[in-house]
C-alpha cells in the first residue's frame, strides 16, 4: 500500500494554517521571499495559487505541506 502525504504529513502546518495560506504565511513559515516564490512557480517548482476573492490569492495548507515533504524525499529537485 503507497504511503500518502495528505493522510500522514511530516510537515504539518495545518495546526497554525488550518486550510490556507496567504502569501505573507509562508514567506514566515518557509523563509522565501515573494521574488522566490513566483519565480519557482513559474519554473513550476511551487504550487500555484489559487484565487479566494477578486484581489486575493492564497495557497492550500496540504499543498505546501506536499511541497515540504517531497522536497525532503527529494522529488522537487
């Protein structure tokens, strides 16, 4: 049976975080810059966001939490 990261993640900020996660979330949480994060987007090395009002975006928890658990399984070289 394949292990799933969203049943089990070992990174888990969904305890401060419980859904989403606007942008200044994880510039603090990850320490990535706003340059950072766009520009691994558009090399697609970072989830996309996603829009939740006509002037806001944010990101999913469990997308950043995937994120974080397949960089330290080393999947998002």
């Amino acid at each position: 049976m394949a292990k799933s990261s969203e049943q089990n993640p070992r990174h888990n900020l969904s305890t401060q975080h419980p859904h989403f996660m606007r942008r200044k979330d994880i510039e603090n949480a990850l320490r990535l810059s706003r340059s950072t994060i766009y520009e691994m987007m558009s090399q697609d090395k970072f989830p996309k966001q996603f829009r939740i009002s006509q002037r806001s975006v944010a990101w999913r928890t469990l997308d950043i939490e995937n994120y974080l658990n397949d960089l330290q399984d080393g999947q998002n070289d």
